[in-house]
C-alpha cells in the first residue's frame, strides 16, 4: 500500500509537472503574439488617417527598407535612388550635374512623339544644351528689357480684367484665369507674336485645358505603364488614349500658331 502511495504520489506530481510546463510553454507562446498584436493595433492607430502608404512588417514597420544615406527602390522596373540625409544630397547634388531628366513611357513616348519635349523634361543632350542656351539668351537682362512694353501691357489686362471679374472689388474673384491669360499671351506674344486679349476666347480654353491635361502626364507616379510594359500592350489602356487625345488636340493648335507665323514672316519678306 505503501508504495501504491507513493508511486500515485508521483504520477500525480508529474502531472501537476506536465500542466505547469503546459501553462508556461502556452505563455511563453501567447505573450508575444499578445503583445504583437497589441502593438500592431497601437501601430495602426499612430498612422494619419486618409493617407496612404506602405504598412511596413509588424513590430519594425518600415525601418528595414531604409538603408543609409543612398538607397534605391523600384518602382516596376525603374529604378529610383532615394538621397536619406543632408550630407548624402550635398555630396550627390553639390558634386554632380543633374540637368538631365529620365524618360516616361506616356510622356515622352506617346504624348511628345510629334511635338517634342520641354527643357523641363528633356534628358541631357547636344540639343538640350543649345536649347538652355537659347533660353537663357531670351531671358537675360537687355532681353528682358525688351519685353517691357508687352508686361505692360499683360498687367494692365490682368488688373482690368480683376477690376471687372471682381465688379470693382464688390466679389470675390477666383484670378486662376487672369493669370492663366496673361503667362498665355506673354508666351503667344513672345513666340508667335500674338496676343490672347480675353479668357473669353475658345482658343483660351482649349489651350488651357489641354496644357492641364499634359501636366498631369508628367506625374512620376500617376501613370502605372511607366512601370509595367506589359499594361502598354492593352490597347484599351486609358492612359496612353487620353495622352494621345490631348497630343492630337495640342498639335491643332500648334500647326494653326506655326502656320499664323509662317504667314507673318512671307508678309514681312514681301
């Protein structure tokens, strides 16, 4: 009897021995799963509402991904170098020329295929260095100079038209327009040698319109077949359409301003 005791004595402390470690290993196991979730919650309510982003891995978020001072990602297959601290731009901005600009596919492929690019979104090039070198000539000082008279005259238009809009300053008065029409006619002025005199005009508005429009195309985010050159092979694709729409109506009124010149310059040769 004796050692039935004994032995049940044992049985029943190995149990007591089995339940403990159970308790314990389960702990050890819940604990941090706890604990990560209850971070992840506290996490996810640190975020700014409404504002998108990658959420990172649980515990570290995103600090994995930032490495250094100079560290590239990729969007799609272009890849793009992301300068961290004030020392790595200084080095890499400082020590280095940086006129040139990369190349979309919906900009530069599919929009200015026919009109060609800016000096603002040009790569670097034998003609981008002469076109710089053009345009600083058109804007130094005795050039400058020059276009006084047609300042004036935009400035004036521009204060009339915020007189008029604005019924002499009785209302409010959105001036977007204003100033649209006059960058608009300093720049039909300087090129083509007309003006655009009213926001009135139907030319007014396409330009307008269609120059937005092409902003947008400049986005380095907004257009996912930059990214991926399998979304160029769907021929439904919105993007490349509604560039090549407004490619299309930009050249309307291109060939019309060159054409308008042309037909200036044979009157002043006769």
């Amino acid at each position: 009897m004796a050692t039935q005791k004994l032995v049940q004595s044992l049985q029943d402390k190995l149990t007591l021995l089995q339940v403990n470690f159970k308790h314990t290993v389960t702990g050890l196991f819940l604990i941090p799963v706890l604990y990560v979730l209850i971070n992840e919650f506290i996490r996810s309510g640190a975020r700014i509402a409404n504002l998108k982003g990658p959420r990172g891995l649980p515990l570290i978020g995103n600090l994995h991904q930032i490495r250094g001072g100079i560290y590239q990602i990729q969007l799609g297959n272009i890849p793009v170098v992301v300068v961290n601290t004030a020392e790595s731009a200084r080095v890499i901005f400082g020590n280095n020329a940086l006129s040139s600009r990369p190349e979309f596919y919906t900009f530069h492929k599919v929009l200015s295929n026919t009109a060609g690019t800016t000096i603002g979104t040009s790569p670097y090039s034998d003609s981008l260095k002469r076109r710089r070198k053009g345009a600083a000539s058109a804007l130094n000082r005795p050039s400058v100079q020059s276009y006084i008279s047609h300042l004036d005259i935009e400035t004036k238009d521009f204060v009339k038209e915020l007189f008029d809009y604005g019924n002499s300053g009785a209302e409010g008065v959105d001036p977007m327009p204003m100033i649209q029409r006059l960058s608009l006619s300093l720049a039909l002025t300087l090129n083509w040698g007309i003006r655009m005199d009213s926001q009135k005009s139907d030319l007014f508005h396409e330009i307008t319109h269609v120059e937005e429009e092409i902003s947008r195309f400049r986005s380095t985010t907004g257009n996912l077949q930059d990214y991926i050159p399998l979304l160029r092979l769907n021929p439904f694709n919105p993007g490349s359409a509604k560039a090549r729409e407004m490619r299309n109506r930009r050249d309307v009124y291109l060939t019309t301003l060159n054409q308008g010149l042309d037909e200036a310059h044979r009157q002043w040769d006769a």
